[in-house]
C-alpha cells in the first residue's frame, strides 16, 4: 500500500497513475505467493513456530516422510513473495 501511495503522488501523470497500479497489482501477488507458502509449511508441520518447524521438518526427513517437492513449491513460494 505505502509502494502505491509513494508512486502514485504525481496522480495528475498518467505513467505515475499506471505505474501505482501496477505497483499494486505486483505486491498483492507477492503476498498471495507469500502467503501459500507460509500455509503449506503450516499444512506440513502443523506448527507457525520455527523452533518446532525446524523440529519437525528434522524428524520427516530423517523418517523420510516428507515429500521434497512440495518442500520445495513451498520454499519458491516464500522466495517469490518476497521478491515481488
């Protein structure tokens, strides 16, 4: 939101109009990516506390219970949210 107030100040220029909306657009994708990472190591571990997700993720990989690809989704979802 600061992002879209920041751009957009000169409203009266059509490309700073366009570019706050673009803006805009970009982060709520980001938080979406963000968010759906955050929640599939949620569905995962069970847990938003990194102590026990570290824990936990220790114990499935040593148990081999953990499916490496959803990991991994998971782990580029987070990095894409927070690149975007």
């Amino acid at each position: 939101m600061c992002s879209y107030l920041l751009i957009g100040f000169w409203f009266t220029r059509p490309a700073a109009a366009n570019a706050c909306q673009k803006a805009f657009v970009t982060n709520r994708i980001g938080d979406f990516g963000l968010l759906l990472g955050i929640l599939g190591f949620y569905w995962t571990t069970g847990s938003f506390e990194f102590q026990e997700l570290f824990e936990i993720f220790n114990n499935l990989i040593y148990n081999n219970e953990v499916y490496f690809l959803f990991v991994t989704l998971c782990a580029s979802l987070l990095f894409s949210g927070l690149i975007v």
